[in-house]
C-alpha cells in the first residue's frame, strides 16, 4: 500500500498558503454552524409564538363567551332585583325559575409557563414584553370572573327563599350590584384586550376545535342559564 507523505514546505509563502486553507475551512465550517443554530433558533421562536398565540387566541375567545353572555346576565340580574324588592315586602313573588350559575371555562396559561424559563430567550424583547402583558391582563380578568363567580354563589343560597330580612335584602342587592358591576369590568376588559391582541400580535378570538363532549357540555350550560 502506498504512503502519500505531505509535501515539505519549501518557503513562507507555501507555509501561508496552507495556514490559510486550514483557517478559511475552519471559518467556513464555524459560520456553516452559526446558520444552522440560528436557522434551528428560529424556527424554535416560531414554534413558540405559535404556541403562545393559540393559546392567547383561546383565551380571548373565552372572555368573548363571558361578555356575550352579558344581556342574558343583566336581564336575570334584573329579575332577582325585582324578587328581592317583593321578597322583603308583604306581597312576596314566587321565584320564576332557579338563578343559575353563568357558564364559563378556565384561561389556559400552560405554553406561557413553560417558556417562561430559557426558551422565552429565544423571542425578541419586544415580543417577550407584549406577551407578557397580555397574560397579565389575563390574570387580572380572571381574579374579576372569580369575583363574579364568587357573588354569584353568595345569590345562590338565597334561591328558594319565600321571604327575605331587611339585612338579607341588603346584603343580596350588594351581591347583585358587585357582579353587575364585574360584569361591565369584563365587558370593558375585552374591548380593550381584544383591540391590542389584534393590533399587536394579529390575534383574534379562536378556541379552535374543541372535543363533542366540551362542547355539548357548554351548549347545556348556556340553555340552561339562558332559557
């Protein structure tokens, strides 16, 4: 078998030559490697903001279930305000049908707390920045809806009753007041969520395909505080 030696190196510009065939293919190599991270980096970031969007997306369409909910809210807000005055009166009205609880589903947060940590890096600052803003003005909306949720279940134990104190009477017009108030909060809060979203990031409201059984679920819910 035959033995190719290298070649001797006869003069300082044979030794440049091949000093610098070896730096240009290592700087080729370097630089091909910095296109392939920065090409798998963003396409990680894409991934990312996808996530994020869909799940913002969703969100606002959540709220957007809420706020259209708000006629059918104040129109039972009204009718319990018209029990509660007969209640505490000597001509009580019977209660037309039950309260109701208004139909509602949870914010997803899930893809926001898993980038959180390093893979939030991977978005520029000015999309890290409306991020999260946006999801904490999730939150916040959401410690309104609990507010609601919360009064409502106080209106709640009153259901039934044939007859009501001065002090109870008191106490429910002031439930009643509180969630028609968190009620304009959320109304107010989408508008001016749903504005930025779309202005900001291109999103609209979306909950996507959600499971038959989701769904039917939610239809019964919505019938039956509605009907």
């Amino acid at each position: 078998m035959d033995i190719h030696r290298p070649k001797a190196v006869h003069s300082q510009r044979e030794l440049l030559s091949e000093v610098g065939i070896i730096v240009i293919g290592v700087l080729i190599a370097l630089a091909g490697e910095q296109i392939v991270e920065s090409l798998h980096h963003r396409s990680e970031a894409a991934e990312l903001s996808e996530a994020l969007d869909q799940e913002l997306s969703y969100n606002l369409a959540v709220l957007k279930d809420s706020v259209d909910l708000k006629p059918r809210l104040d129109n039972r807000l009204a009718e319990i305000e018209r029990w509660t005055t007969s209640a505490s009166s000597d001509h009580p009205v019977v209660q037309a049908r039950a309260f109701g609880r208004p139909p509602g589903q949870i914010f997803h947060a899930a893809n926001w707390r898993a980038a959180s940590g390093s893979g939030i890096e991977l978005l520029s600052v000015e999309k890290r920045v409306s991020y999260a803003h946006f999801y904490d003005g999730f939150s916040n909306v959401d410690r309104i809806r609990e507010t609601l949720r919360e009064k409502w279940s106080d209106i709640a134990d009153f259901e039934g009753a044939e007859s009501l104190t001065p002090r109870k009477a008191l106490r429910l017009r002031h439930d009643v007041r509180d969630i028609r108030a968190a009620s304009d909060l959320l109304a107010a809060n989408f508008e001016s969520v749903s504005g930025q979203l779309s202005a900001e990031l291109r999103i609209t409201p979306d909950k996507g395909a959600e499971p038959p059984k989701t769904q039917a679920f939610l239809q019964k819910q919505r019938q039956e505080f509605c009907d």
